[in-house]
C-alpha cells in the first residue's frame, strides 16, 4: 500500500516515472517513494530530510555510476527537487547549493530534447530562483529565467500538457520575483498569461492548489501596480477555493494558502474599509502563524501587518504589541543576507511609527527611520513597492522634525511612483502638499498638489471600467480643491483655475469627448491618413496598458497618442481635438456677456476664481469656506428636510443667508458687471443653492435681495461640459417634446397639477409626445426621448446618493429609468441631441455623495448622454408651485424670446413676487389662445378662486428648487 502511495504523489506531482530501476536500488526507491508520501501528503517534516538522505544514499552507491542512464538522470533530478524543498523549508543555503549541483550534472547526462530535460530544466531554475548568494543575485535570476523558458520549449516538444503547465507555472513565478525587483508590467503579464493557462490545465488535481496560489500571487502583484479591483478580487477567490489545502511541499512552514488569503483580505480592506475582511484576514493570519512548526517570516510578517491595520482603526494597545513581535519574529526568521528582508525592514518600521505617534517617545521614531532607510538600501531603483517605502520614511522624517529630508523623501516618492506605483506617488503627493500648506510655503504646496493631480489622473486613465475609475476617484476627492488653493496662495491663478478644471468632472468630460470625436470628416481630405494612425496609436496604447508595460514604453505609447492628436489639432476644424485641459481651452468656453467662476472649498479656506470673456482672471479668497464649514451647512440642510417644515424653511435661510456673505458676496466683487454667472462647483459646494443666496436690503427692512435678482446663475460640472452642452444648443432646434406624466399604477401619491402642467408644454411644442398614466412605462418612454428635442417629466424622482447610478425618475408600475440607463442613451450618436430636458420631479438634482467631485447625477447623466440643458430640483416642492412655474418657464422661453437659463430664473422671481391676481393675469392670455382645453386653464381658475393680492410663493423653499445646469 505504502509503495502505491508514493507513486500515485509521483503521478500527481507529475514526476517522469523512473526508468529500469536497477533490482538493487528497488528497496532504497520503495523507502523514498514512502517519504515522498509521507512529506506531499501529510506533512511530515522528518519525511523530507528521510527522502533526500535515501535518495542521496542512491546516488553515494559505488554502482550509481554504470546504472543506466536514464535512471541516473530521473534520480538527480529527484535528489535535486528534495534538497531544494530542504533548503527553502529550513533556510540551509547549502542545501540549495547541493541541490542545484545535482540538477546541472542530471542536465549534462540528460537527452538533447525531451520530458526528463524539460523537468531538469525546469527544477534548475526554480533552484536558482531560490539561490541567495550576495553579488550574484541578477546573473542567478537571469540564468533561471533563461532554463525555465527552455524548460517550457521543451516541455511543449514532449506533448505532455501536464509538464508544460509545471513549466509555465514556474515560469511565471520567475516573471514575478522579475517584475518585484525591477517592475515592468509586461513582464507580470507574460507572467499572469503562463499562470493561467496552467491553473486552466492542472483542473482539480493535486497541482491545482499550488497554481492557482501561484495566480493569484501574480494577480495581487498586478493590483498593487494598476489599482485593478478586479484583479485583487479574483487573487481572493481563487485562494477561497483551496484555503482549506496543506500544500506542504510549497509551504512547509503552514498554510501557505490560507496566510496569503488573510493577506489579501487586509489589502481589500485598506482599499474598501470592510471590517468583515479585516476580521477574517486576523483570524486567518493567526491560524497561520499558530500552526507553523517553525517560525514562518511569511506569515509572521502578514499577521504583523494586519494586526497593525486594525491597532490604527481600534486603538487596543494588545494589537500594536503583537504588530511588533510579529515583525521581529519575522526578521529573525530570515538569513543575514536574505534581500527578501526588506519588507520585514519596512514593516518593522511601521509598527515603531505607530508606537511613536502613541507613546511620543522619539526613540520609536529614530529607530523608525533606521529600518526604513535598511529597507530602501535593499530596495530596487525601479521596483514597485519603492515609492511606498520612501513614502513611510518621508512620514516619519516629517513627524520628527526633519523638514528638509521628509521633503526629499517626498519628492522621491512621487518621482518613483508616478511611473511605477501612482498609488503611493498619489498618496506621498497628497500628504505633502498638505503639510507644506500647514506651513503655508505656497510653491511647495501647489507643486506637491499639481504632482498629486497627475497622479490621480494616471490612475483615472489606466483603468477600463468605470467601476474601477470610481475606486480611485473616492481616493481623489477634495484634491482639486486644495490644489487650486494652494496655486492661488501661491499665485499661479491660471493654474489654479486648470487644477479644478482638469479635476472636476472627469467620468462625465471622458465620456463627452468619447461622443466628440468625429475623425470620419478627415476623410478624402490631405490628412486622411491622421484617422487611421491616430486609431491605431490608441489601439497600441490600449493593448499596452493591457499587456502592462514598464514606465519608458507607457510613455513612449502616450507620446505618440499625444503627437497624432497634435498633427489632427494642426488641421482646420480639430484645433480643440482631446486637448487635455488648458486655461485657453477654459476661456474659449466662456459665454458671451458671462463670467465662469470656479469655487473651491479646501482644509485651510476657501477660494474663487471668475475667468470672464477677455480671459481676465479675478480672484479672492473665501476665508469661511472651509470644507468642514461647507460639510456643516450641507448637513443642516439634509437634517432639517426631515424634520417639519418651519424647520427647514428655517435652515434654508440661514445656509443661503450665510452663503451670501461667506461667497456670492466675495464672488460678485471679482464678477465685474456680467450679467450671467456660470458656477462650477467642487465638492459639497455642489450642493449649495446659491441662485437663492440673500442679504437684506437695508432700505425695506424686512425685504431680500437674492443672487438671481442680480444676475442669472446656471451651474456646469466643468467647462468641457460647459462647451459641448453651447454647441449642442446652438445645432439643436427645440422643435419636438416627449412629456412623460404622472405614471401610474405606482406605490406613490399622484402628482398633483400633473394635467395642467402637461397642457402647458403641448400648447408650446405641437409635435408633442404625451406619456401619461400607464402610457408612461419604461420601454415607451426610452421608446420615444430619442425622437424628442425636449423632455419633461412631471413624476416622483429618487435620488440614492450612496449609489447615484440607481438613481431614478419613477414610471409607470413602479419601473425605474434610472441615471445608468440615461447615461446610455448616446442621444448625439442616434441623432443632434436634444435641446433641454425639464425634470419636475423632487431630488433629481441631488448627486451623489462618494464622488462630490464628479457630479454624478441626473443633470449630469442627461449632459452626458447629449442634452444641451437640463432643469432640475433639489428638493421637493408643492404640485401647484411647480407647475406655476414651468408654466412661466415656457411663456418665457418660447413667446418672449429668452434663453432657458434667463427664462427658469425670471420665473423664479415672478413665481415669488407677483401677487395671485397677477399671475393669473399673466397667464392668462395664453389660456385664452386654446378656449378648449380645460386643462391649460386649470392653473388660471385656481388663482382667481383665492385672494388676489396673496403672495403665496415668497420663501425660497417654495421657489429655488429648481436649478439651470448647462447651456
């Protein structure tokens, strides 16, 4: 039975049977076979050292040398598999030696071609791997790399798909330790490439375990690179299928698998703070750890890192102790001239970082900076985790008061990580412009800033799903507004004025250039050939950032992306073509008779900055709009709309009362005499109505004077939006509506007016599409927004700020067409687009509340999908006052000639100031044109029925709900 079971583990290993065992070896073959068994099977530590010393006892023999070839050749390579495991497992660097003795001699006996060279081939290599001698470090990885891939040649001549995927994997597992000591992702994805086709291959054997663990080290490799979720989630499934595996001939020490799913867990846990993955990755790490019969510096080092995440959430003194010992243990585990002490270097330095910031000991923090600068020193030039490293060191410099080497550290750490990790190279940016502008040394600051930028767009742009984008985004909010801050104190204001512009809104202005490009018109032109060379130039850059690829050709593929898209801007018509955002691109958007005014609320103060028409740039600060103060005023309002309603028409006063004073004030002193104000807004300033911001008027105690008094206020998430929704405007004729009207059935109240205020737009649009009722379901009404040129929805809106993409205006039967939906709709690839889209409906202007930045919603998500402007409300409002005012709203627009900004808010202004009598008196004679229809009097007849000189309509509650976004 014994001799079965160690041939069945040599079937699976996937080991050559041995050929003609000479009859006096059979027994010494049988003993080996059973500690192999034992070993592979069920752990047995001693079963290792009993298969090399019977296998060594083989090759001692006076008659190994006239034994067959052969036979010869399968028992060094044998021999040569077991002292490597020896080696690795016990951390004996002769072992290793010995073994890769034994595998180069095999290799010297061994056929030309064939399994038995393809199996040498491929144990020299992942001996030489594992081969640790100081001064030879890369000629070792080069001489591995270089049997391993001819051990997947031959391997692939010998037709044995269980051989080639040994040798790939080990191939990839070389690529791997490649890529973490030099970086270049087209090495780690050559490596993922090998890794998959052999998990694909091995199935569910024995083998499986070991590659999948294999893949998915690969996979978190790549996440730590490219940022990709995606990538990290499946490195966790795939370990979740086997973390119940001892792979003892891969992790002698313990649960190989299980420690580096507990690994992984905290790294998705620092990425999406789930506590669930930071409790599991503990409980596994110490199970880990508990169950090695030796120390395992692996484990030890991951359990440390763990523990020492959750001491910074928790604050329990036990985990920052335990932190500690963990690293500790893990370096005494590793040899003197072990490289791989770098990390434990590193985390070292953590857990006394952490001590020093709770003990304010200064000696934690001076040995802080003694192991990371250990860990740089064993660091490569180009390797991934560098910029991380020099990342902690600047941090701890910082702490202790060495500003001249923190800024340094710093700098390095943006350098190395904006080509290999814009992660670390965002993060090291962003903690540094902050604390130069702690210091207030400005040009520190805004350079540190202007970096952190560029990182967060590296990050941004290397993505390809807007799930992924989003991820990094959330790590990047509030930034353009400190950066623009810290460009204004610095007085660079052009610069300030492009950090929000090229910040601000960056899904919604890649998906509107997307819509833009139109290189079909080069077409039988002189540059005919800028289409094709421009695609192709993309297509490279896209397989390149695929594929991965090291920091010299990423950007050698954007340079020619970037030179192409110059020779087409260079032609006459695509000066604009996907120009990355420049002020002059930013003045150029600018309406005529309008100022764009860009505010930002960053930690220290706030700042304004109004471009105007001539490309004039005005600006000022804004000392109380801090973002804690704007968080504050926004939390007040979203309080109070759930409370009664004196208290909200309470709050409501006093945030636009305050936001007079804190910034319409400030703002129209740099505004100049423009009639139009253009806001774009960062952050929760988006959340401001500041159409209604007031003062009062000293002359009529009791009286108001609001913004939109003064000037007409529409608001655009950036100028790019700002520019495309003016040319979709200025092609588009508003000459067909879709009206879609109190859907029903619904679980929700009846919208009252609904009749009338439908009646008010048909009367103004005879080509006119009505929805109503149970018309108005789902697939009718994207049925017909296509064939309209304005949209107006009179029904309940939902807005889910935790998940703006399901936000939804709310049809027929309770269907949802929610913003993903809107945002699909392309309305400028099956046509021009459309003219205006009016959402009477409550809360379709709130965006969501992860990416304040990005303005992710309705109005956005109409823009983004080719609406020119969009009218939309932050809270809700009465039936009647709504349909008061759209009715206006149309009077103006359509009879009196002007622009919907204009329009919306001079109806706001009628709606709150003329009495009952006079309302009724200006709608009167638009009734009156169609006798006939009841409903377009409905709204006429109620005004006569209550008192005449009542003006129901004064609060701004009632009135300044809605708001005009774009053109």
């Amino acid at each position: 039975m014994s001799a079965r079971r160690g041939r069945e583990v040599e079937e699976q290993l996937g080991w050559l049977p041995v050929p003609r065992p000479p009859i006096r070896f059979r027994a010494r073959l049988a003993a080996a076979g059973r500690a192999l068994a034992d070993y592979v099977l069920d752990g047995d530590e001693s079963a290792r050292r009993r298969l090399s010393d019977t296998l060594d006892r083989i090759i001692a023999d006076r008659c190994f040398a006239t034994a067959p070839r052969g036979f010869r050749v399968s028992l060094m390579t044998r021999s040569g598999i077991a002292h490597n495991w020896r080696g690795v497992a016990e951390y004996d660097h002769g072992e290793i030696l010995r073994a890769r003795d034994l595998l180069t001699a095999g290799l010297r006996l061994s056929s030309p071609d064939g399994p038995d060279r393809a199996w040498l081939e491929y144990a020299l290599a992942n001996t030489l791997g594992n081969l640790r001698e100081p001064g030879r470090e890369a000629a070792s990885a080069a001489e591995a790399l270089g049997y391993a891939r001819r051990s997947v040649a031959h391997a692939a001549g010998a037709g044995d798909p269980r051989l080639v995927a040994q040798c790939r994997s080990g191939l990839a597992l070389l690529l791997g330790r490649l890529f973490r000591a030099e970086g270049g992702l087209p090495v780690l994805n050559e490596a993922i490439g090998h890794a998959e086709w052999a998990v694909a291959a091995a199935g569910q054997g024995l083998l499986g375990p070991r590659f999948r663990y294999a893949l998915a080290d690969l996979l978190s490799a790549r996440y730590d690179a490219r940022g990709g979720l995606k990538d990290l989630d499946r490195a966790i499934e795939l370990l979740r299928t086997d973390q119940g595996a001892r792979l003892h001939i891969m992790a002698p020490q313990g649960k190989a698998l299980q420690g580096t799913l507990g690994a992984l867990l905290r790294r998705r846990y620092l990425r999406t703070r789930d506590p669930a993955d930071l409790d599991e990755a503990v409980r596994l790490l110490k199970e880990t750890v508990e169950e090695a019969p030796q120390p395992d510096p692996v484990g030890l080092t991951n359990l440390g890192n763990a523990l020492l995440t959750r001491y910074e959430v928790h604050r329990e003194p036990d985990d920052l102790l335990g932190a500690f010992e963990a690293q500790l243990r893990s370096l005494a585990a590793r040899g003197a001239d072990d490289r791989r002490t770098a990390p434990a270097h590193n985390n070292i330095g953590n857990a006394l970082a952490s001590a020093w910031r709770t003990s304010g000991d200064r000696r934690f923090g001076e040995a802080a900076v003694g192991h990371y600068r250990t860990a740089l020193g064993l660091t490569g030039e180009n390797a991934p985790e560098r910029a991380s490293r020099e990342y902690n060191l600047a941090s701890i410099l910082r702490a202790l008061g060495e500003p001249g080497e923190a800024v340094a550290a710093y700098r390095d750490a943006v350098r190395h990580g904006l080509d290999t990790s814009p992660e670390w190279a965002l993060a090291a940016a962003r903690q540094w412009g902050g604390w130069a502008a702690d210091r207030h040394h400005w040009q520190e600051a805004a350079d540190a800033y202007t970096n952190a930028l560029e990182a967060a767009g590296r990050l941004f742009r290397i993505q390809l799903l807007r799930e992924e984008k989003e991820t990094w985004l959330a790590e990047s909010q509030g930034l353009p507004a400190e950066a623009a801050h810290a460009l204004f104190r610095a007085g660079r204001w052009k610069e300030a004025v492009v950090a929000l512009e090229a910040g601000l809104g960056l899904l919604l202005s890649e998906a509107l250039e997307a819509e833009r490009i139109d290189l079909g018109r080069l077409s039988g032109t002189d540059h005919s050939d800028l289409a094709g060379r421009y695609r192709a130039a993309v297509s490279e850059l896209e397989e390149t950032m695929r594929r991965g690829a090291g920091p010299d050709t990423l950007r050698r593929r954007r340079e020619a992306v970037d030179e192409t898209a110059g020779r087409i801007r260079s032609t006459s018509g695509y000066e604009h073509f996907l120009g990355r955002p420049d002020f002059a691109a930013v003045h150029r958007s600018v309406p005529p008779g309008a100022v764009v005014v860009y505010l930002a609320a960053a930690s220290p103060s706030g700042v304004a900055l109004a471009v105007g028409e001539g490309g004039d740039v005005s600006a000022v600060e804004l000392p109380s709009v801090t973002a804690a103060a704007v968080r504050r005023r926004i939390g007040t309002l979203l309080g109070a709309r759930r409370g009664a309603p004196g208290a909200w028409r309470g709050a409501l006063d006093a945030v636009t009362r305050w936001a007079w004073d804190a910034i319409v004030s400030p703002v129209l002193s740099i505004a100049g005499d423009r009639d139009e104000i253009v806001f774009v807004l960062s952050g929760s300033l988006v959340m401001l109505p500041l159409h209604a911001a007031w003062r009062p008027v000293r002359e009529a105690p009791g009286s108001r004077r609001h913004l939109l008094d003064e000037h007409t206020v529409r608001y655009v998430p950036n100028a790019r939006s700002l520019a495309v929704t003016r040319e979709i405007a200025a092609r588009v004729p508003a000459d067909r509506a879709a009206v879609v009207a109190d859907p029903e059935p619904t679980s929700w109240k009846p919208v009252g007016y609904a009749r009338a205020e439908t009646a008010w737009v048909r009367h103004w649009f005879p080509a006119c599409d009505v929805l109503r009722g149970g018309e108005a379901r789902h697939a009718a009404v994207l049925e017909a927004l296509p064939r309209a040129r304005v949209h107006h929805f009179v029904c309940h809106g939902l807005a889910r700020t935790d998940s703006p993409l399901r936000s939804a205006l709310i049809l027929a039967d309770d269907a949802e067409l929610t913003l993903r939906e809107i945002m699909e709709l392309r309305l400028t690839r099956s046509g021009a687009g459309a003219r205006l889209a009016v959402l009477s409906a409550c809360d379709t202007a709130v965006p969501g509340a992860l990416l304040p930045d990005e303005v992710v919603s309705l109005p956005s998500g109409l823009i983004q999908a080719g609406v020119a402007g969009v009218v939309a409300s932050q809270w809700a409002v009465r039936g009647e006052a709504a349909s008061l005012l759209t009715a206006r709203f149309y009077q103006l627009w359509r009879a009196e000639g002007l622009s919907p900004p204009a329009a919306l808010c001079a109806a706001q202004r009628w709606l709150r100031d003329t009495t009952n009598r006079e309302k009724a008196n200006d709608l009167a004679p638009v009734a009156a044109l169609a006798p006939g229809d009841d409903d377009l009097a409905v709204l006429v007849r109620a005004l006569r029925l209550r008192d005449p000189e009542a003006r129901p309509y004064l609060h701004p509650a009632d009135w300044a709900a809605l708001g005009y976004h774009g053109s």
